[in-house]
C-alpha cells in the first residue's frame, strides 16, 4: 500500500478518488485526503474501500478525518451528472477537491483517471489498493456517500436506497418502474428503462 507513498518520500501526498460513478441515482462524491506517513501516525487496515465492511469503513472514516493533514470532499449532482457526463462530472469533483484542500500538495495520485491542474500529478490503475492516500480517499468518498444515500432514503423511501445506494439492483430498477423517476435519478442512466 505504501509503495508509491516511498517512490514520492518527503513529498506532500494527495491521493484522490470517488464513489458512485455507476448507480442510477445521486450524485458522484470525490475525496482529496494528505496523510501523514510518519510510521506512527499510519492508520492500519486502510485498503481499497469496496474490500473493506461497513462497520470497518465507518471506524476507518473517522481516522482518516482525525489524522489527515488536509481533506476535501466534494458532491457533484445528478442534474451535472446528465449534462456533462459522468467521467467529466468525477474529474470536475477530483479537481474541485485539490483545490479545496488548505495545504497545497507536492503531489497528486489519483485512481485511474487525469485531471485538470498544474499540479504534478500520476494516475494509478487500481490505485485505491496501490496507494495508501488514495485508499484513504476511497473510504472518505464511499462512507459520505453512502450515509448521504441513507439520508435521502428517508426522503424517497419507496426506492430502497438505504439498502442499495442508487445502484441499478432488481428492486431499485423495479421500483423505478412502479413509481417512475425521483428527483436525484439521473435522466442519463436510467433512460434506456421503461420507468413508469
């Protein structure tokens, strides 16, 4: 997990990544986190966050946030997601999460995809289970989006987004087609459903 934190050593780290650049509905959230790697300052079982439980994510997301030096988080909605796409959506969110940190980084790792800043900067195929700033993202973005889910379930119970997080499960897309759209669907993924 380490390896590209030693190839960048004595460099400030930023590792990016995002959650929910596949469900049907909600927004694509980024997270852009600098973790100290001080030996004793390394959170262990910090991974890849879809290896990760719940449970573990949820303790891992607080550390995260008590330890980092410097943290963004950043929703772009569905409403951008249907207009500019969404690999064009996550990397406006990845850009607006580097530029929201309070410490300019030396460095930018981000998961498999390049974005539009003057910082240096090196995407990672599979990066959220070869870095550890960028696996660190990964937990930032999964566990905000997935407590925003569970908020907006309580909102739009009949779709059953506490279980599933907006991603297209059989209920969900049942579900679409008994009560046709919400408001946070995103036009763009759900149009090739007969949505009642």
């Amino acid at each position: 997990m380490l390896d590209y934190e030693k190839k960048y050593q004595g460099k400030l780290i930023a590792g990016i990544d995002e959650a929910g650049r596949g469900p049907l509905a909600g927004p694509v959230v980024c997270a852009c986190v600098i973790m100290p790697l001080d030996e004793d300052k390394i959170i262990e079982g910090i991974n890849d966050s879809k290896k990760l439980s719940a449970k573990k994510r949820d303790v891992l997301y607080d550390k995260i946030i008590e330890k980092a030096i410097s943290y963004k988080i950043v929703e772009v909605d569905h409403k951008t997601i249907d207009e500019i796409n969404i690999l064009q959506s996550t990397r406006k969110g990845m850009k607006e999460a580097v530029e929201g940190l309070n410490i300019t980084p030396d460095i930018v790792l981000i998961d498999a995809v390049n974005i539009d800043t003057c910082l240096p900067q090196e995407s990672i195929i599979k990066g959220d289970t070869l870095s550890y700033n960028i696996a660190a993202a990964s937990i930032l973005a999964k566990v905000y989006r997935d407590r925003l889910m569970e908020k907006l379930d309580k909102k739009y119970p009949e779709y059953g987004f506490k279980k599933h997080k907006g991603y297209g499960t059989k209920s969900h897309i049942e579900a679409l087609k008994k009560y046709g759209k919400s408001e946070i669907h995103r036009d763009s993924f759900i149009k090739n459903f007969k949505v009642g």
